[in-house]
C-alpha cells in the first residue's frame, strides 16, 4: 500500500547533520515512471540509497517493527497469516476515513523516519559518495523539498507508466488512472526538478542517462568540496 512517505524531522540527530557532510539528492517520480529502476542504477554505480517505499514495506512485512503495534492498535485480524500488515484491509479501513488513516500514520512514520535516518547515518559512515532518498510523495510532502540538494525526477508520459503499471502489477486501467489521480502531476513535478530523467526509451537508454547522472551529482560533490 503507497503511503504517503513521512516529513523528515530537522532537529539535531536528523538528516541536517548529514546535509554537512554529505551531498542529499532526492529522487521522485510517479507511480511506474521508474524510480527504482533509476536507483537500482545509481546503487550499482556506487549511490547510497534509501528507498523509503521498501522500508515502509519492511517494517509491515513479517516480523516487521510496526506489526505489534499495528495488531494492538487495529486488532489481529489486520495482521494476515503469514504476519504481515493485510493491505488490502487496512487499505480499504483508511481509505476516506482520516482518523484511521493518521492512527495508522502515527505508527508508521516515526518507524520509518527512524530507519531512513540510520540507513543514512550507516551509508555515509561506509563513504557512500552521495545519498539518493528514493521517495514517491516527495513533492506532495513539505519538507523534504527543503531538506535535500537536488532534486531528480524520473518522467515519462502518463499512458507509459500506466501501461507500465497494469503490466507490473496486474491492475486495471481505472486503479492505476485514481492512484495516478491522487499524485502530483507531471508538470508539479518537473518545474521543481533539478535534473530530469527521461525514461520512455529502452532500458539500455535508462542506464546511459543514470551513468551520465551519476557524473554529474559526482561533480557537484566535488565542486561543494572544494568551495567549503
Ligand atoms: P512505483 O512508483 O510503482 O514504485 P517506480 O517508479 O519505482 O514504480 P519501476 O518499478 O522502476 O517504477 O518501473 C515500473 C515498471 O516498468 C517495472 O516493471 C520496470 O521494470 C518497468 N520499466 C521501467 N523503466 C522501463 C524502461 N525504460 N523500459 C521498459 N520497462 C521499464
């Protein structure tokens, strides 16, 4: 279930301090566009990356961190029997119901403010030359804009990534089209780009631009470097 990744916080054991250190670049996108196809890239040039989707999965995944506190706060019968977070159920029980919704949030994101810090913390200490945030709200939500150093979206044209999406996932057209309702839109989100990714073309074209990225946030480091 896509949830609405959490506001980084700013105080002292946060980001900020790292921001010091560490080049923070964000990486968004719409649903299918190919955020992780992009981070999978860069992770592979040498990135550190943090992708705040897969851990707000881990931590509802069996033996997640926020399955006890799910199952206490909304009851077992939220908890499918294999121990993870029943998405189907609490997706349909948040669903226009916002009280739920911020109970359910109230849980989560903490966690995973929590997590996304230490990896962070654990990716910079091991020299990770730059930092990639992957997060799919990142325009949507406030703060995170202002927390990072640059910002990059992945775009391609939306009956792309529907295509893309009923394939990946087997939706139907409508579902895909109201998840797609309920994001920024693509204009939102490339008049707050630092550096654009284009991905309608191949796969082998996608790794020819993130390589050429890649370079290019390497030499902002550098330049950063030297000027302080
Ligand atoms: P989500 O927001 O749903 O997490 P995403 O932005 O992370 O999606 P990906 O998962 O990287 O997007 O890509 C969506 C699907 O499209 C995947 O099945 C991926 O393999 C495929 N895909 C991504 N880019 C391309 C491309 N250039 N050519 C062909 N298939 C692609």
């Amino acid at each position: 279930m896509a949830t609405a990744t959490p506001e980084p916080n700013t105080d002292q054991s946060d980001l900020s301090l790292l921001k010091e250190r560490i080049l923070l670049v964000g990486l968004t996108g719409g649903i299918g566009s190919g955020k992780t196809a992009v981070s999978d890239l860069l992770g592979k040039y040498g990135a550190g990356i943090i992708d705040t989707d897969l851990i707000a999965h881990q931590i509802t995944a069996p033996g997640g961190i926020a399955i006890p506190l799910i199952q206490a706060q909304f009851g077992s019968e939220f908890i499918d029997p294999s121990g993870a977070l029943d998405r189907s159920k609490m997706r349909a029980l948040v669903f226009g119901n916002p009280e739920q919704r911020l109970a359910l949030e109230k849980i989560t994101h903490p966690l995973i403010r929590q997590e996304t810090v230490r990896q962070a913390n654990h990716l910079a200490l091991n020299r990770a030359p730059y930092l990639v945030f992957v997060v799919p709200l990142l325009i949507e939500s406030g703060n995170w804009r202002s927390l990072i150093d640059y910002l990059v979206v992945v775009d391609c044209p939306v009956e792309t990534q529907i295509e893309r999406v009923m394939h990946r996932s087997n939706l139907p057209r409508s579902q895909v089209e109201n998840i797609l309702k309920a994001q920024a839109s693509r204009e939102e989100r490339l008049s707050q780009a630092d550096a654009v990714i284009e991905n309608q073309g191949s796969l082998t074209d996608l790794e020819n631009e993130a390589r050429d990225l890649h370079q290019k946030i390497l030499q902002i480091q550098k330049d950063r470097a030297s000027s302080s």
